[in-house]
C-alpha cells in the first residue's frame, strides 16, 4: 500500500473520529441522540413490514 493511500485513510479516520466527537457534545449530544434513534426506528419499521418478507412459491414439479 502506498504512503498516500494510508495517509488518505489516516485523514479519513480522523476526520469521522473528530465528527463524531464534535456530535456527541454539549446541546448536539440530544439533537445526535434523537436522530439516530429517529433513523434506527424508521430502519426497523421498514424491516418489519409485511413486504419484505419474500415467500417462496415453486409452481413446477421436479421429478427426480
């Protein structure tokens, strides 16, 4: 792996790790909270939903 490459994802990991840090902090800690679990719930209600569940139905008969 080149030297470019991993100081790339060096700066990538810092970036998110400082995002992050900067989220969950003072007033932003409740509004962060709120929307992750906001998002979280919408994701399992959308799972959940009769929909998704895929049922497997072979009309042809297979005769061994």
């Amino acid at each position: 792996m080149s030297t470019t490459r991993k100081i790339i994802i060096g700066v990538g990991l810092t970036s998110g790790a400082l995002l992050a840090a900067w989220l969950l902090t003072g007033s932003r800690k409740q509004k962060t909270k709120a929307v992750v679990v906001k998002g979280a719930r919408k994701l399992a209600q959308s799972l959940k939903t009769e929909d998704n569940v895929r049922a497997y139905e072979d009309s042809e008969v297979h005769y061994i």
